[in-house]
C-alpha cells in the first residue's frame, strides 16, 4: 500500500514543473515570433563580407565557455552598415572574409539580420522543453488529485 504523506509531494512538484515549462514555452514562443517579425520586415537582400568574429566568453561554476558569432559588414545605397548574429556557436560558423547573405528592411537598411544564422530551431526546441515540462507536472498534478 501507498502511503498518502509521500504522495502530497506531487501537487507542489506539479505546480513546479508546470510554472518552469510556461516559462520555457512563453520564452521560445516569444523569440519564435521576434525573429519571424524581423524576417517579414527584411524583405530585401544583399551579400556582405564577416569583418570580424566576436568572442563571447561566460563564466560559471563548471568553468569557462568560449562561442562565437560573426559581424558582418554590408553595403545598400552606398551606405555601409554591420550587423552582428544573434546566436553564437562553439564553433565559429563563418570566418573573417567569408561572404553572407543580409536580409535587411528596405526602409530601413540598418535593421539587419542573417538569415543563414537562424535561431529557429533553437526557439523550437525551448518550446519542446517547455511542453514535456509542464506536461510532467500536469501529470503530477493530476495523479495528486485522484490519490
């Protein structure tokens, strides 16, 4: 037989697991809908050249990380401006003198992003993350109220 003390536990583990996966599928689902705005107002095109690679260092107590992320340098109307990747990876993508494909507003040539740099599937998998959570701590929830 069960016990009944033990099982109390689950509703504030459910409430738990449920709050952290909202947190997680609001957060994708925000970044989601952030990039595919900024790629709906780019609607135009042109390649630029990586000037630089930007190092991101962080630091924490499992030690030190090292990614990075191109900025890349790119011309509309005579007019040079840069534009810098919203993700960096271990491994840098791209090198210094490579060419990119800019996607940039036409109104409004400084807003800027690459489309080979995309963060899509990164917000997709958050929003995974998210639903397995919370669906645990449903789950949880649920079993707490049939015991």
């Amino acid at each position: 037989m069960v016990e009944t003390t033990n099982l109390s536990a689950l509703l504030p583990f459910g409430a738990i697991f449920m709050f952290v996966g909202l947190i997680f599928i609001l957060v994708g689902g925000f970044l989601l809908w952030r990039d595919r705005k900024l790629a709906a107002r780019c609607t135009a095109s042109t390649v630029g050249e990586v000037t630089r690679m930007i190092r991101h260092v962080d630091r924490d107590s499992d030690g030190t990380s090292v990614t990075w992320s191109p900025e890349v340098a790119y011309q509309v109307g005579g007019v040079e401006y840069t534009v810098s990747s919203s993700i960096s990876k271990g491994r840098p993508s791209a090198h210094v003198g490579d060419r990119m494909t800019v996607g940039y507003d036409p109104y409004d040539p400084a807003t800027a992003y690459l489309p080979e740099e995309k963060s899509e599937s990164f917000c997709r998998l958050f929003i995974i993350i998210g639903v397995v959570t919370f669906a645990i701590g449903a789950a949880a929830a649920i079993a707490w109220l049939f015991v």
